[in-house]
C-alpha cells in the first residue's frame, strides 16, 4: 500500500496518479479548507514500481480514493462471511453485496475488514466473545455496532459503518469516543443488510470528526432502486454553514443531573456551542407513557426461518433465541395498535421541536434497552415500558429514536475511569447536515476529537 500527501495550489482539487510500470491510472482525493488543499491518493501498487503524480484542477473530474473502512458484520460482502455475529451462522456466504458498499467502492474507498457485530445487532457480545473499549479496557464497547465504534475510536480504520435500531451507532459512538451519526430513517439505503426492524433500522457512517461523517454522507445518502423506503432528498452539505443562525435548543434536565467529570465536561461543551454565538433554548419533552416499539415483532419476524429450521439451538446468547420465538405471542391488532401510537408521538415530537434546526442531549446511559444496549434484551424504543419511569433525557431518546430522526454523537471529554462522555445532537427529518455543521464547529472549537487512546499497554 502507497500513500501520497501533496499540499497543491487553490485551483487544485485532486491529483492523478499513474503507474508507469503497469500503465495503470489512477486518481486521488482532496480534503479543502479555507486556505488549502491536501491530496491524497493511496491504492495497491506493487513495491519497485515507479509512479507519477498529477494534480487535477477545479471542475476536472476526481475520484475519492484509498480511504481504508470497515463494516459492520451484518453488511453483506460478496466473497467473505456474513456471521451476524452468531454461532448459528458462522459459515455464512451470502451471494450479494450491501449498497453501501458498493457505493463506496465506486467513491473510491477501500474496505479493509468486517467489524464484529453484537449477536444479531444485539449488545457487544458475540460468537467471539466481547468487543472492548479501546479507551478503557476492562469495559465493553456497548453495541451492537461494537466493532465499528471500538476499530474507529482505536484507529484501527480511518471510518467504518455502522447500523442502528435502537441505540446501536450513538451507544458504541458515545462509549468509544467517536462521531457516529445516525441518519434520519430513509436517508441511506439497506439493501443486503441484516433486518432488525423495516421501520427503525438505519445505516450510518461512525467517524473521528463530524466532517468526515459528511464526507461519507456524500457517497451514501442516495437512493439505489433496490431500499424503496429511501427517500429521493439531497444531502447538501456546506461546510461553511454560519451557525449563528440555526436555532440551537437543549434539554435541561440532562445537563442539570450529571456529577464529577461528566457534569464537567458536559458544561464546557454548551459553554463551546455558546461561544460560537448560539443561544441556547431549553426542550419541553412531552409525556408519552404508551408502548410503542416495533423492533422486537419485525425482528421475530426477520428470524422465522431460525426458529421453524431449530437452528435457533445454535445461537451463541439463548435469550435472544428466547425473544425470536416470544414475538410470536404478540398479536397483529396489538402490534397495529401500538404503530397508530406511534404516529400520534411522532406528532408530540414534532411539536416539542418544530421552532429548533438542532438541540442537544446528554448521552442516553440508561436509555438504550434495545438492540444497541450491551446487556440482554430488552424494550427499547419509544415511549416507556409499563413501569419503568423514565427521565427526560431517556424519553426524548426513544422518542426520537422510533421518529426516525437523526442524531450525532459528539465525544466532550472523559470520565475519572477514562472512559469518553459523550452530547448527542439531534435534528429534524433530513436535517443531518445542520447537525454536523454544528457538531463541525465544535468539534474546531474544542480539539476533544483530535486526541487518541494509548493502546500501547
């Protein structure tokens, strides 16, 4: 593998390269700022051969090349094992390939390896045992996109994707130090993914730096013919976006319950989105004490086959067999009742916010009870589970959640353990770009992002 970094002139935007040996061109890709451009090209060029490097001017054509990723291991890659994470198919071959990753193939980038996945996007805990955080070893990565949170906040992949349903981009994003962004329901296509829920599931790029989340977003947030849930809605980033003008709201009662390191570091992140001119407005969260989860029904649904075959007795973590044969004792007029609650929290949610472009949480600890929570099973979602009390900060969480809205996990800082802490931004349907321009501006302001794990010991 050969890399090449060339500082250019402002009309340059891209550099062709060339190897004379083979004859083979290539192209690279650049990243702008204000004042400059660096280019970058990286591709596998046998050792002794010679190349040439050309830089490629505005409105020339130029390929993002040579990003190294990784993918969640429910994200189907033709020619290599699909497990979901579990004992009951560790031999898997599946004879397609994931949109995703054929899009960013065609973009340039270069998949370097399959990241574990909790068992059936459930937890961090898998066929393999536990994935952990590469910031505090003697703790899980939280899940279920584990592998992508702890192989991105250890750097071991310049970015990965990740998949959630309730929980499971934000929590590994949140535990592993990482931007992870959950994209509004619909954004990015699913085609030749593992399903958990066709009404919750989502895709999403987990990055160290809320740009390179939009970088991704580029390449993904297009329909493909094959997901007809994805919408046809442009994601139109602008990194110079003045976020003086969006309308920036928070919810109190998070920022007011926190102690020691956490509370610390959660203030100095609304004091950063203050001084970038801001102000901040503070979120009514409604009440809404209905049940309204649809995953663990869809999910039975998606994993019939496992349990009518009884190679559900495979299964690495028995209660989640336990919970695909149990959706099964859940009858449709419930299930259909619990849908139209849905739809009447969508319209409280959308109320609650309707004068905010952005607002912000505290990282959602005890929220997460679904596929994304490190434990077992659980009811995630929206609304609460018939009594269990919730705050406010859970309730929002699980609202926003089954809305389909997006969300960015923004890592502020570490606890006494040395464990991240994380804000999560949240925005309206399709407003992901508001979110990361915020989450960009930040991210400038306070350089949490830059720093790394000692992984040495």
């Amino acid at each position: 593998m050969v890399g090449f970094i060339v500082h250019a002139k402002k009309d340059q935007v891209g550099v062709a390269v060339k190897d004379i040996t083979s004859g083979e061109k290539l192209e690279g890709w650049c990243m702008e700022d204000d004042s400059t451009l660096t280019l970058t090209a990286i591709k596998e060029i046998p050792l002794g051969h010679k190349v040439a490097i050309t830089p490629v001017k505005k409105g020339e054509p130029v390929i993002k090349y040579g990003i190294p990723w990784g993918a969640k291991d429910i994200i189907t890659v033709k020619g290599y094992k699909t497990t979901w994470g579990s004992d009951a198919y560790k031999d898997q071959m599946l004879d397609e390939e994931a949109s995703v990753v054929e899009m960013l193939r065609n973009a340039g980038a270069v998949l370097i390896a399959k990241l574990c996945t909790g068992e059936f996007a459930h937890g961090d805990q898998h066929l393999l045992g536990q994935t952990k955080n590469p910031w505090n070893l003697s703790e899980g990565s939280s899940g279920s996109s584990c592998g992508p949170g702890s192989a991105t906040g250890g750097g071991g992949v310049a970015f990965s994707i990740g998949t959630e349903t309730s929980g499971s981009i934000l929590g590994p994003s949140g535990r592993c130090g990482v931007t992870g962004l959950r994209p509004t329901f619909g954004r990015i296509s699913r085609y030749g993914v593992m399903v958990v829920s066709w009404t919750q599931d989502r895709l999403g790029p987990m990055c160290r730096y809320a740009e390179d989340c939009a970088l991704v977003m580029q390449a993904i947030a297009k329909p493909d013919g094959r997901d007809l849930s994805v919408s046809d809605i442009p994601f139109n980033w602008n990194a110079q976006l003045d976020v003086k003008k969006l309308r920036v709201g928070y919810v109190k009662e998070g920022f007011d319950k926190p102690t020691g390191k956490a509370a610390e570091n959660h203030q100095k992140l609304l004091a950063h989105v203050q001084k970038l001119g801001v102000k901040l407005i503070p979120v009514e969260v409604p009440e809404f004490p209905y049940w309204v989860s649809s995953y663990e029904i869809e999910e039975g649904v998606f994993q019939n086959e496992l349990v009518l075959s009884g190679r559900y007795k495979n299964v690495t973590r028995r209660q989640l067999a336990t919970g695909f044969q149990a959706a099964r004792t859940v009858s449709a007029v419930d299930y259909l009742v619990s849908q139209r609650a849905r739809m009447m929290m969508m319209q409280k949610l959308a109320e609650a916010t309707a004068g905010l472009d952005v607002w912000l949480a505290v990282a959602n600890a005890g929220g997460f009870a679904g596929p994304g929570a490190a434990g077992a099973r659980g009811g995630g979602g929206g609304g609460s589970v018939p009594g269990r009390p919730q705050s406010a900060t859970q309730r929002h969480s699980n609202m926003a959640n089954s809305a389909g809205y997006p969300a960015l996990a923004i890592h502020d800082g570490w606890m006494e353990s040395g464990s991240p802490t994380s804000v999560t931004f949240f925005g309206r349907p399709f407003g992901e770009a508001n979110i990361l321009a915020l989450g960009k501006a930040y991210q400038d302001a306070a350089l949490i992002h830059t720093k790394h794990p000692n992984l040495d010991s």
